[in-house]
C-alpha cells in the first residue's frame, strides 16, 4: 500500500466532527441518487422521503432497514431484495454465516469489492502489517464472506498470504511453523483452539514467528480476558476487527486494544435505544445502526445490526472517529433477564476465561415461566465448578448453575463459535 493512501486514511480520522459530519451527508446523498434509479428495494422504501437530505440530522425521517427485510422477494428470485443492478454486474457472491437462522446471500461488484479491500487497510493499519509479513488464513473458505475479504485486502497490502481451507488444526499449525508466519487472521475461539491443539501435541507457539493475530467473527477481541489468554499463548498481539457481510468491515481495533474505531469515512454510525428505537442517551449501551457509503451495488440505508455497544467521542485524540469502549459488547436478542439483572453471553464468557483451567464452555438458557434461566457448562482440569459459580456470584450478582462435564465432551469450532444455546423460544 502507498504512503499516500495510508495518509488519507490517517488525515480521514482526525477530521473534525462537523466536516466529517458533512463528508457523510455527501456521500450518502451522492449513493443514494446514484443506485436509486435501479434499486427498488429503496427506491419503494424512500419513496416518500424529501431527497437529498439538507442535514444530517434529516437522517432520521428515512426508515431502518432489517435483516429480515433482505431476504429474497419473489420478483428477485434467490438473490438479495436490496441489490441495485441486474446480475452480470455481480462478480463475488457470498453468504451470512447463518449463525442466526438461515442464511443470507450477498453480492457485490467489482466496484464494491475493492470498497471492501480498501476499507480493510483501516484493520490491517491497526495490525501493523507490511508487505513483509506473511499472513495464513484460518478459515474454510467456504461462501461467508470475512476471510474471502481478509485474503485479498492482505494482498493488496503485498503481504505473502496462505490460504488454509480443508486442512486440519494440527496441519494449519505445521504451515504456520514450517512457512515461518507471522500474522494470522481467525476467530478469537479458533485462536484458541488451535493454542489447546499445539499444548496436546507439545508445539512451542509461543517461541515461533506470529506476531499478529487478528480476529472478528464474534466478541473476544477486545475483551480483556479473551485478549489476555489468547496472547499468553501466542505472544502475539491480538487485533480485533468487527464487519458483516451484508455491510462491510466498519470497525478496527484501537492502539491499546481496548475497543473499536467505527470506520466513519465508510459507514454512518448511528446508536438507538433498541426498544424505543429513539437515539440513546450519551452514556449508554444502546444498538448499532449503520449506513453504508461506499457499497453501491448492495447498499444498506439505517440497517439495524442488532449489537449493542458503548459510544464515546474524542475530538482532542489523533483518530477522532467514534469509539466503541469494549468493542461489540452483545447481541440485543442474546441478553437474558435473570431475576431481575440484565445478563449477556460475552459477559459470562469475559469471566470464565479468567480461569485457565477451563478448556471449553457452554451456555443454555431456559425460561421458566416469565423468568429466563441459565446453565452452563465447563470442562474443567481442576473440576471444581464450585469457585467458578461462586465467582460468577461476585461479578455478575447471580447464582448460576455451574457444572463440569468431561474433556473433550464439547464441541470446537473453527469459525463463530456456537456455545450459547437459547432455548427459550423452543
């Protein structure tokens, strides 16, 4: 990557809020005269909004767009409902990972791609990374869209990039060693993984090259606990990095690895009170919204992510985009209310990892009655479940049901790592 470009991006993050406030509503009022003559999923959905917005505070008149809302339509066939133009402009196709539910195709262009790739220089700053690294990809390589879009934004930066779709943890820890690399791009679950992978088999990872291990796909990141375990393992540092493939990458780890930067030259932020929908108070968790500026091909107005996070602003630091204290804290249709107290799966997760004696982990929720419940599940070397609730009992002000099962009993997981269980819908 050019000096050059590397200065804008720099110089983008320390704009003034109200310029940067201003290059917003350009860009969003030049996306949307551009694709809404073709996109008509918008251009229903609009149709009786005042166009161009005058400011940015007229963003508010247009409405949310939700997950559900992108499903395909039946005038669409199996595509998207939100695409601008007819298919042979489409060059990438991918999908969600399905996580929660089934599925969502994607599309983009080859104007939207290199969007994507561009945008990602933000991750890889943060990650230090230079063309003299060389960087292994620990993923399937299968339709979801993230490391698609880490392997070539890693390119473009001219780093020597190893793919590593099919092969087992033990033969991705062997190219990890023999290749010498020093950055690696994974979940935080996988990171670990592959770190109890190497401890069974007596592979020194702390001694070798890895320098970098840059991670997204679920909260971890910047949780101090999951950072902590993960680079006491590797002696690398870890690097977190937060997108969705129906968006785009729009958030990149700060220097001290404390949360995230939303990446305001590309999406316009904005934080609602989820149930009221209404803009939350300063101060507060409230939900990410998030509006693209750049993905004309796919493009999303107001989308509603469903995380919850902690805002704040800085106008006297050197990057002055908005900051996200703790990174993704939870999911607004994750939180359980145990008697009373407002519970979050990567809460629970933050304290089990205190304790490195805990392999592995699961959680079930229940609701008995009105009232949500929750068990979890460890396998634990000391098997000693007792000090784990009872500190669970500190912390979060709960009895939780704690209980060990055998090692090796629970599943691993190579990419997002499916350990809450919620069955209080079932």
């Amino acid at each position: 990557m050019s000096r050059e470009a590397y200065r804008s991006r720099r110089s983008l993050e320390q704009l003034p809020r109200e310029q940067l406030h201003t290059l917003q509503l350009q860009r969003l009022n030049g996306l949307l005269e551009k694709v809404l003559p073709e996109n008509q999923f918008y251009k229903h959905k609009l149709s009786s909004c005042s166009l161009p917005l005058a400011s940015r505070e007229q963003l508010s008149q247009l409405p949310f767009t939700t997950k559900s809302e992108l499903a395909a339509i039946p005038d669409n066939g199996p595509w998207p409902a939100n695409i601008t133009y007819p298919l042979d402009r489409y060059v990438r196709f991918h999908r969600t990972s399905g996580t929660r539910g089934k599925p969502l195709t994607v599309l983009d262009t080859a104007e939207d791609w290199q969007w994507w790739t561009d945008t990602w220089q933000f991750v890889l700053d943060a990650a230090d990374l230079t063309a003299v690294d060389c960087a292994l990809v620990a993923f399937s390589f299968g339709p979801f869209i993230g490391f698609w879009s880490a392997y070539d934004a890693a390119i473009q930066r001219g780093c020597l990039v190893l793919p590593s779709g099919g092969l087992s943890t033990l033969a991705r820890l062997t190219l990890i060693r023999t290749h010498q690399v020093t950055a690696i791009f994974c979940t935080p679950t996988y990171a670990l993984r592959m770190a109890e992978v190497a401890a069974e088999h007596q592979l020194q990872i702390a001694s070798w090259n890895v320098r970098r291990i840059i991670v997204a796909g679920e909260p971890g990141g910047s949780m101090p606990a999951i950072r902590q375990r993960i680079e006491s393992a590797w002696q690398a540092k870890v690097i977190d990095h937060s997108g969705a493939s129906e968006l785009g990458p729009w958030g990149y780890a700060d220097a001290g690895g404390t949360g995230l930067h939303v990446v305001e030259s590309e999406f316009l932020p904005e934080f609602i009170d989820p149930k009221t929908e209404q803009p939350a108070e300063p101060g507060t968790v409230a939900e990410l919204v998030l509006t693209t500026l750049g993905r004309h091909g796919s493009p999303l107005i107001r989308y509603r992510t469903g995380d919850l996070v902690l805002p704040r602003w800085d106008e006297s630091g050197s990057n002055r985009f908005v900051f996200l204290d703790g990174g993704v804290l939870g999911r607004a249709d994750d939180m359980m209310v145990i008697r009373g107290i407002n519970i979050f799966p990567s809460s629970v997760e933050q304290i089990l990892r205190q304790f490195p004696e805990i392999v592995e982990f699961r959680l079930t929720a229940t609701r008995q009655g009105a009232l949500d419940a929750v068990a979890i599940e460890i396998e634990d070397t000391l098997e000693e479940p007792g000090r784990v609730a009872a500190e669970l009992h500190i912390q979060l002000g709960l009895k939780v049901k704690v209980s060990c099962v055998p090692l090796q009993s629970l599943p691993r997981f190579e990419g997002k790592a499916k350990r809450f269980i919620d069955l209080r819908n079932g």
